[in-house]
C-alpha cells in the first residue's frame, strides 16, 4: 500500500470517518435485532420488517446525494449526515423494556436512515479524491479495509462494553445492553463528525491538498 495515500489530510481523515461510522452503524443493527427480538419477542420476519423506517428513508435521501452536491459542498452533505445518524442514534441508545417500537425504535430510525443515505457516497469521494491513476486501486482498496477493520473492531469494543451491563432478569439485560452498546454507537459517531470537522472540512479549503 502507497503510504502516499494518506499525504492528503481529506482522504486521512474520510479513512478516520469511514472507520469510526460504519463502526457505529454495525452496532446498530447488531444489538437493535436483538432488542427487538429478545424483549418485544417478535420473530424473525417482524425483527427484518422493523427496520424498514430506516430502509425506506435512506434510499430516498441516497438517490438525492448528487442533486445535493450540487447545492451544497461535499463536507456539508457529509457532516450533515453524520448529524442526522448521531441524533437518532443517541435517541435510539434510550431503550429499555417499556421502549413502545413507534416513537422509541421506528423513528429514530428515519434519522439513522437520512443519515445513512447522506454519507456514503460523500465519503467514499472524499476517500479517493486526488489520488494519480496508478494509485486509484489501491485507494479503492483502502476504503473497503478501513471499511471492514471499523466494523470488527467497533463491534468487538461494543459488544465488550454490553457485557459489562448485567441487570440479573434476561430481557431486562438484553434492554440494558442494547442501550449501553448503541450509546457506545452514538460517541463513535460523534467522534467521526469531529473527524470530518477537523480534517475533511479544512482540507476542502485548501485546494494544493486535493492534488497530492
């Protein structure tokens, strides 16, 4: 891997971003199927529709990515998206065993879904941007990497942050450690917005930086 990738700071921090968001959204859809099927008790069929709040949402604003790129710079988009997911995420991580699925569940979910529609493809073109073309291999293959290491090693520091939740009844744990985990979601998301503000945002304004 050419080291030269990360001499631009935009693309050092979309791979920054990259991790720490799909991090988050794997813990996501980890633990919100377990709560919904160990403390509503729904089956597998019912657990699967629960997300289509989320699903529909994120295919409408995803098919308006590049109308908005238009009207707006690419870390607006992106940072507006990383916003919109932190938002429902922290609204989601406020379950517990009385959490009713409309109001607690399916709608931050429309937030996480914006989100979710807003930033891939803002992110993936901040990843790539600038790169020579005998390099564009291997930074395509830098935004797959930093894509899957985010998601085990998030998943493996959440799940270890569930563990430590016991209430001592099964669906109550369950409840709890959901919680506790999709709040360890909502700080990796805040971290990948501070991310896009610190590195990604700057380095747009420098334009000598996009062509290294």
């Amino acid at each position: 891997m050419p080291l030269r990738l990360f001499a631009s700071r935009e693309r050092s921090g979309a791979y920054v971003t990259r991790m720490l968001y799909m991090g988050a959204m794997i813990g996501f859809f980890f633990f919100t199927a377990q709560f919904v099927r160990s403390v509503y008790h729904w089956t597998p069929l019912r657990a699967g529709l629960a997300f289509l709040p989320m699903t529909l949402v994120n295919v409408v604003f995803a098919v308006q990515v590049p109308r908005l790129l238009e009207r707006a710079s690419r870390p607006q988009v992106l940072s507006t998206g990383l916003a919109l997911t932190m938002v429902g995420m922290v609204w989601l991580s406020r379950l517990d065993m009385h959490t009713p699925y409309p109001t607690g569940v399916a709608l931050p979910m429309v937030l996480i879904g914006a989100g979710q529609g807003l930033v891939p493809a803002p992110l993936t073109s901040s990843g790539v941007d600038g790169v020579a073309p005998a390099d564009a291999g291997a930074a395509s293959g830098l935004v797959n990497t930093v894509h899957q290491i985010g998601s085990a090693l998030s998943l493996s520091i959440l799940t270890a942050l569930a563990a430590s939740v016991s209430t001592g009844h099964g669906a109550a744990d369950i409840a709890a450690r959901s919680g506790a985990a999709l709040t360890g979601s909502a700080a990796l998301l805040a971290l990948a917005l501070g991310a896009t503000l610190t590195l990604i945002v700057p380095a747009r304004t420098r334009p000598h930086e996009r062509s290294l």
